[in-house]
C-alpha cells in the first residue's frame, strides 16, 4: 500500500518534516516515491507548505494519509476554498 507521511529531517531539537508519498513497507525515513511537501512544527503561523494537486492525484489513486498528513490536507483545503 502507499501512503502520504511524514519523513523526520533536521537535527536533534530542531525537527523538519517532509511530506512524502512512500511504500507502506520502506521505511521511516527511507526510501519515497515522490515529495508533495513538508512541515515545520517550530514555525510560528502557517507552518506547512504542500503541493495540493499532487496530493489530490495521490489520493485517488489510494495513498492512504498518516493521521498528521491528514489534519494537514484537512488546513489546506479550507485555505484553498477560502481564497
């Protein structure tokens, strides 16, 4: 199965993510398919960037979201339909 998750980047304190469409058996933070975004928890105001198109086209073919890269589509597209 594929899924849309979060890949931990960044040093010890100062975590960075990247949102990345991978194979549910690689790993963590191993192989991926292709990047769709990414997300800095540290960041004050909108704290993620995410190409929603992409992620769109990834969901209909079955990419299956984490619960946080949900929440995260969840935000960007109240944004993109309120703006």
């Amino acid at each position: 199965m594929v899924k849309i998750r979060l890949r931990r980047e960044g040093t010890k304190d100062r975590p960075y993510y990247r949102m990345v469409v991978a194979d549910s058996r690689a790993r963590k933070d191993g192989r991926f398919i292709e990047q769709v975004g990414s997300y800095d928890p540290l960041a004050n105001g909108e704290n993620y960037k995410m190409d929603l198109e992409k992620v769109e086209s990834w969901l209909a073919k079955g990419a299956q979201p984490s619960d946080t890269v949900r929440s995260l589509i969840k935000k960007a597209r109240q944004k993109a339909s309120a703006a």
